[in-house]
C-alpha cells in the first residue's frame, strides 16, 4: 500500500478546505457509499451486495463516514433478527449532493461512456433533471470560465 503524503495524514488540520474535505472523503469508497446513500441503500448487506466491496474495508469507511459527520447511525431490527446500524445522511451528507452532480456532471463531459449514466439526479417534485453551477452573491450562474481561484494570504484571509 502506498504511503500517504504528509499533507493528507493531516488533511483536517490543515487550513484548505479541499485538502479537508479530502481528509473526509478520503477514497474513491467514500464517494461511492454516499452515492448508494443518496439511492437508498441504508444497511451495510445493501452497502456490500452493491457495491461489491469487501465487508472489512466497508467496516472502515462506514465507521469513518459516521465519525466525520457526514453519516449517522440508526438503530433498526428485522422481525426475528438482532437490532443492527442503518446508515442515514446527516445534514453534511445532504450537502454532499451538489459535489455529486458536479463530479457526475463532469464525467459525463470529459470521460463519455456510449451508455448513458443509469443515475440521474432529479428535482423531487418536477423529476426534472438538475445540475450543478456556480453561483454569484445575487444568484447569478457565472461561468465556470469566469471564476479564478486566488490564494489569499493568512493574515489577508476571510471566511469563505
């Protein structure tokens, strides 16, 4: 296994919020199981008959999401069956929506597949398919063209 910078080891001490968001969703994993979550699957049987993915390397992405904050659990009990941890999406999980349309978005752009996406994101009351876009202040779509990343020096910096 490669060794991971020393930037990423401390991705969430660190004062950039892309290197913090990637010490969050740190792997391609992450991304994958918020994604099940935003189709519905809440159990970890759902995550790995889905997905595919090994039940240990489940195990710690699940338990990671969860102690980022991006998942919470929730107690649930089939009829018969031992109580065991759904997985919800909290209010920072939610927000990941916009990053998932935006990656889609993108990969539908730059890495064209003959098969359309089989996931579509859709405004819930009109089914109408959304996408993502930079927004001004006032509301206003600007370009993707028109924005500019400028590093600020620390003492210079303001929220963002």
């Amino acid at each position: 296994m490669p060794r991971q910078s020393p930037t990423l080891t401390r991705a969430l001490e660190n004062p950039c919020a892309i290197i913090r968001s990637l010490g969050v969703l740190s792997d391609s994993w992450s991304f994958l199981i918020v994604r099940e979550v935003f189709l519905g699957a809440r159990t970890f049987a759902q995550f790995r008959d889905g997905l595919g993915i090994a039940s240990d390397v489940l195990s710690a992405r699940l338990t990671a999401l969860v102690a980022r904050g991006v998942l919470q659990k929730t107690p649930y009990q089939e009829p018969g069956q031992r109580t065991r941890d759904a997985y919800d999406l909290t209010p920072a999980g939610e927000e990941l929506k916009v990053v998932m349309v935006a990656m889609q978005q993108w990969g539908e752009a730059h890495v064209p597949q003959a098969q359309r996406s089989r996931v579509l994101p859709v405004a819930t009351d009109t089914h109408e398919h959304v996408h993502a876009a930079l927004l001004d202040p006032h509301g206003r779509i600007v370009p993707d063209t028109e924005v500019a990343f400028v590093r600020k020096s620390a003492a210079k910096a303001s929220p963002v």
